[in-house]
C-alpha cells in the first residue's frame, strides 16, 4: 500500500520563505552599512544595486518581513492542533481494520 504524504501545516512554510527573506535582507543591510562605516574598503555601489535599494528601504523591508514572520509564527501556533489532529486522522483511515478472529494484544 502507498503511504500517503502527511499533511504539512502551510504556515510552516510561510516561516521558512519569509525566514529566508528576513535573513537575506538583514545581511544586506548589515553589509550596507559596514561599507557606509568604512568606504575605504571598497567603492559605493553604483546605482541600481541590491544595498542601494536596502539604503532607501531597507528599515521598511525589515520591519515589514518581522511583521510578516510574526504573523506566521501566530498562525502555525495556533492551527497547529487542528493540523495535528487531521494527520492523526488520516492515519487512522489509512489503517486497516482490526480482524476479528485474532485477539487485539497477539504478536
């Protein structure tokens, strides 16, 4: 019999895409600013580029993706049960019926 895949809670999912955004965006701003902080290291961006676009909107884009982070985390939190619940009864459909001519508790 094929097993059948479990059921994913899709907040979860929401917590991995906007995870991945979130850290990709506070890298930028951090490299950002260490070149603001030391521009001997190497020369400003030219615009159009990916820190230039952080200068502008990098503080709205990060306040932006913890909101969205933040609202996920309630989500998964909360339907977590209801989830859990439905992967339990899959389960138990998917199970065979108990045979009535061999006891319960026999190996």
């Amino acid at each position: 019999m094929a097993e059948k895949r479990s059921a994913i809670n899709p907040f979860y999912l929401l917590l991995v895409v906007f995870g991945i955004a979130f850290t990709l965006t506070a890298c930028a701003y951090v490299v950002m600013m260490l070149k603001a902080l030391h521009p001997e290291a190497g020369p400003a961006p030219q615009g159009g580029s990916l820190l230039d676009f952080v200068d502008r909107h990098g503080t709205a884009l990060l306040t932006a993706e913890l909101l969205l982070l933040a609202l996920s985390t309630v989500g998964a939190i909360s339907t977590d049960r209801y989830w859990m619940r439905r992967q339990s009864a899959l389960h138990r459909a998917n199970q065979p019926p108990p045979r009535p001519d061999r006891p319960s508790n026999a190996p």
